[in-house]
C-alpha cells in the first residue's frame, strides 16, 4: 500500500478528551476516530489490526473445534423476556418499535446471543447424538453503555466472538470448557498480549466454573486480586484470602465503654471527622436480608462487605441490603446507627472485626455511637468469615505468599452456564433412554476491539506504538529519502514490490515529506520493521534496515535487502510463537 492512496490521519497533538494511552495513541496514530459518543469509525490501520486479531481468534476457535456460524444482531424482544433478560439487561438493552405494515414489532439489537443460539439449537438438535457442539461467531454487539470510555475498550457497539457450547453432561461442558480456555492462551499470547486468567464469580455450576482474562494494565477498570508467590489470581467479586478466625476471647487490655453523641452523623466519613478517628477503628454494621430474615454484617470500617462472598459464606439463596423499617425494628435506630451491642439480630462478622481494639461502632440509638468496643464483653461472636473484598496485603488463599491488588482490562470470559437457557427457551435432547434432558451449556466471549485497545494500551513508548508482529497493520514500511531522486525510487519500487510478492504487508511511505516526519509517523503507527533507502546509504549500496523497539539501525547490502527482511521476519514471527503454550 502507498500511504499516498490510503488514509492515515496522523496527529502530533494528544487530543484533549482522550485520556489513556490507548485512546490517545489510536486517535493520534490514525487508526480510529469517533462518530459519536461510543462509536468509532475503523480506519484502515485500525481495521487491519483488527482484521489480524479476528483471524488469529477465528483460527484458534476453529481449532478447537469451533463451527462458525453468523447470527442476526436484529432479535425480536420475547426472546429476552421469555429469559427474564429484559429486565435484567434494563437500560444497556438496545430495543426499540418499528412498523411493519399496521402492525408494530418489538426489537432488540444483541448484547450477546445466548437467546438466539438457544433458540436456534432448540429448533435443530433433538438427540444426544448430535451433541457436543460448540457455535461461535465473530459479530457486532450492541450495549447503551452508561459510560462509554476510553476510546474503544468500552463502546456502545463492539466486536464480539461470542461462542455458545451444548453438552449432554457436565463432564462434556467441562471438557470443552478446559479446551476453549486453552484456545484464549493461545490467542491472547499469539496476538502479543500479557494476559491473567483470573477466577470470577460463578453461576450456578458452582466450583470452578468461570474465569475472566485480564489484561494488566494500570488504567484497566477491573481489579485483580494477584498472588505473584502462588499464582492465585481472582477478581474482586470472586477473590478469597487466606485469613483465619482471630481469638474470639475478651482482651484483657479493653478500655471502657461509653456512649459518645454524634448528632446527625450516620456515615463512617462523618463519625470519623467528627470523632477525630481512623475507619480502620470503626466497625462497620449493615443490616442485610440473608434468605429474609434480617441479619448484622459486619466489617472494619474501611473495609466492603463482599456480597457474593457473604451468600457464600451463609450459603444463603438469596441477599439484599434491609429496607428503613426493618433497620428501625432491629436497631432501633435510623439508617448509620447500627452497631453489635444489643442489637436484635444474629451478628456475621469478618475475620478483621474481633482484631479491632476499643472499636467506635453504632450505639443503636439515633444520634449516638459507642466507644471502647470489644470482642468477649460487648458483644460475642461463635465464628467469623471472610465477607470482605480483599485488599492488597491480604494472605493468599492458597497457604503461602501475599495478595496484590492490580488494575486490568478484561479482554476474556469463559463461563458454565448450565441450563438457564436451555430450560427458558425449551432447548432439550432425548438421551439414551429417550427421556427428555435440557441441554447444558457454555458460553465464551472474547472483545476483538479490546484486543487491539489492550496493545496499544500495554505495547507503546514515547515516540508511539510498538505492534507485535502477528498485529501490526502492516509488518514493514518503506521509507524512501528523496522521492524525486530516481535511483532511490527505482530501489524503493523493487524492495516494495518483491516484498509484496512474498506475501509480505508493506507499507511505502510515498509522500513527499522530510525524513524527520517520516520517521515520526513510522514511530507513531509502529510497523515492526521500518527501512530505509536513499541518501548517503543509496551510495554506498545499502539500506538501513531496523525494528520499532531497536534504536540503531543495520545496514544491510542491496542486492541481499530482501531475502534479509524475510530472515528477520521469520525469525521474529518464531519468536512470537515462542511465547504461545501448546
Ligand atoms: P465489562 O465488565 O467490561 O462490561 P462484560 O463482563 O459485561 O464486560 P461480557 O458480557 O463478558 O462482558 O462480554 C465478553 C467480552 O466482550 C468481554 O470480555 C469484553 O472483552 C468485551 N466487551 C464487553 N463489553 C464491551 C464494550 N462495551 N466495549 C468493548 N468490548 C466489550
Ligand atoms: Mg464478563
């Protein structure tokens, strides 16, 4: 390709409402500009990036054992309410009414396709013969985003390869389930990413059943909870630590208890500025619902209750913050006065709270908190739990070793979905005694833009992008000195078109610019391999041959220039692949 005849926009300016590497880097190197809020046009740099990253997707799910297919992004709206989806998607569900004729039909544009496939295998597959199967497509998904951000990392359309498994058995699931994870390895280290396959919460396969693939990255949105010592790596929602039950004992050091008058303070914030202390030695009481039947939470007040963890903990069906009057009954106060001491409710505590000496907690009493609260005297626990997001510093779960708290991007999600769907949308199979099964199902997903977003994120310096080969846009540029020179240009030509007959993407940067600007751009876009002819080298019968993240050049000799940039690129491309796990 000439740069002359395609569009590469190219901006020295960070622009101003970009404010992460990648967004800046994508806008500036030419390779996306945005239509609205949440959608952006690919332009060609961008799109072939993206198109690579498609295709190393594509083969991998293909290998293993994938069959494409390509599903409508129209869907009628009674698939997601005969899911319960509708609701459940609320606002980020894209609907709307057309009209047909007299007739108005109801429409959604998918966020995702678990409806559609489900539909789809309900109406085709019938016995245990046809199954397992694994469908997946590469398509465009559509979520009214409340905040889209970050250029392309979060949109409000995106590209999805979304792939859907059928199972007669959980055991079959599992399987597939092992080999499509393997298949995001190899995808994510193929296209060059640092990746984290991390534990998240899992529905109602339970055990194992559901990991997200982060991207580490300081302004992902995502936390993980790292151990590098044991390699345990789980999301907030999901990650565990390796804290135990505390002595449960009364202190012998206690100080005394007394009520103390906090008028209108109910937050941890305004006690603490009012009380001149730390939340670290306040505990925090919620009253939560757990299965209906009111119960107190409690956590050191710098710390959150873990939601998914306390119904786990409880093995509780079902968990949600109390309502005003029930607070009032059990406490006997207005919301932010709860405490442990009299409180009429069973008491769930976190392992931290007992540790927290002369603790300030809620007096169960409007305008009024308590001082010099202690474990054994005032208030008495059989057991405590671990109800708390973790935080860095934390114990690992797995025996040895300390928990990191990082910031990362999920790129990846593989999930057992079980049989939500198949039972909502009547999807079953007759087994070998021909008796009716509903089907059992995974669902794995992969955001193609955020693979791209997620190097340029990661994969940058100063002077622009550094694409890994298996990426890149284009894997060599030319770069010709002096375009009016004919011998430069006749070498040029050469080099260019016997590249482009071995099949490699060269891009030949035909303007008629200094070499400072160039060189420049060349950075910024960051193709791998840049060369460059003319000038004194031109002379001396040689090129100057040099990868995006070396600084000196070498000088290779004309009449071997390119079976030399084939050597490197094949040795680079080996290299990459170095990286890929079986
Ligand atoms: P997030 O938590 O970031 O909103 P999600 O968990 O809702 O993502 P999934 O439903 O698991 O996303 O979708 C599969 C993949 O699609 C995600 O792992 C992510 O890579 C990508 N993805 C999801 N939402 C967006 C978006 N708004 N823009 C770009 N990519 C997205
Ligand atoms: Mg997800």
């Amino acid at each position: 390709m000439l740069w002359s005849q395609t569009l590469i926009p190219t901006m020295k300016d960070v622009p101003a409402d970009a404010e992460v590497p990648s967004h800046q880097l994508m806008l500036r190197a030419g390779l996306i500009r945005q239509l609205m809020a949440g959608a952006y046009t690919y332009l060609p740099l961008g799109l072939r990036a993206l198109k690579k990253a498609e295709q190393i997707v594509r083969e991998e799910m293909d290998a293993a054992g994938g069959v494409e297919i390509l599903m409508p992004a129209l869907q009628p709206i009674d698939l997601f309410e005969r899911t319960g989806r509708r609701e459940a998607f609320g606002n980020v569900l894209m609907n709307f009414q057309v009209k047909r004729g007299d007739r108005s039909v109801h429409l959604a544009l998918g966020p995702t396709h678990e409806e559609v496939v489900t539909d789809l295998v309900s109406r085709q597959i019938s016995s245990y013969r046809q199954l397992p199967l694994t469908l997946y497509q590469i398509q465009t998904k559509f979520r009214n985003e409340e905040r889209p951000r970050f250029g392309v990392l979060r949109t409000s359309e995106f590209l999805m390869k979304d792939a859907y498994s059928f199972h007669t058995s959980v055991e079959s699931l599992s399987e597939t389930y092992q080999r499509i994870y393997r298949a995001y390895c190899r995808i994510f280290a193929r296209c060059g990413l640092k990746y984290l396959p991390v534990e998240a919460e899992s529905g109602p396969i339970g055990g194992d059943a559901s990991h997200e693939f982060m991207i580490p990255a300081d302004n992902g949105e995502d936390f993980v909870v790292h151990c590098p010592q044991t390699g345990y790596a789980a999301n907030l929602e999901r990650a565990e630590t390796g804290r135990k039950t505390p002595s449960l004992e009364p202190r012998g050091d206690a100080g005394p208890l007394q009520e103390v008058s906090t008028p209108d303070v109910g937050s941890i914030d305004a006690v603490c500025k009012l009380l001149k202390c730390e939340p670290q030695q306040m505990i925090k009481t919620l009253i939560y619902l757990v299965d209906g039947k009111p119960c107190a939470v409690m956590v050191r007040g710098d710390h959150e209750v873990n939601e998914n963890k306390l119904r786990r903990a409880l093995n509780a069906g079902s968990i949600e913050l109390a309502d005003t009057a029930t607070i009032l009954k059990v406490t006997g106060a207005p919301v932010g006065f709860a405490g442990p001491v009299g409180i009429q409710c069973p008491l769930v505590a976190d392992h931290d709270v007992p540790l927290v000496k002369d603790a300030i907690t809620g007096a169960n009493k409007e305008d009024a908190h308590l001082t010099g609260v202690n474990i054994g005297r005032d208030y008495q626990l059989e057991t405590t739990y671990d109800i708390r997001n973790a935080v860095a510093g934390d114990p690992s779960p797995r025996g040895e070793g300390t928990l990191e708290l990082v910031h990362g991007i999920e790129v990846g999600h593989v999930f057992k979905l079980g049989t939500k769907y198949s039972v909502a949308l009547d999807a079953v199979f007759d087994d070998e005694k021909d008796a009716r099964q509903p089907i059992i199902m995974g669902c794995y997903g992969i955001g193609v833009n955020r693979i791209v977003a997620g190097l340029a994120e990661t994969c940058h310096d100063a002077n622009g992008l550094v694409w890994p080969l298996a990426v890149a846009p284009y894997s060599v540029i030319l770069c010709p000195l002096q375009i009016d020179d004919s011998q430069t240009m006749s070498v040029t030509n050469t080099i260019y078109t016997q590249l482009q007959a071995q099949g490699v993407d060269v891009l030949l940067d035909d303007r008629d610019q200094r070499a400072g600007v160039k060189f420049k751009d060349a950075d910024l876009i960051g193709i791998p391999l840049r060369v460059v002819i003319g000038g004194k080298g031109i002379k001396e019968g040689i090129v100057e041959v040099k990868w995006r993240w070396e600084s000196e050049p070498r000088k290779i000799a004309l009449p071997t220039a390119v079976p030399a940039i084939i050597d490197l690129m094949t040795a680079r491309r080996t290299e990459e692949m170095s990286h890929v796990p079986e």
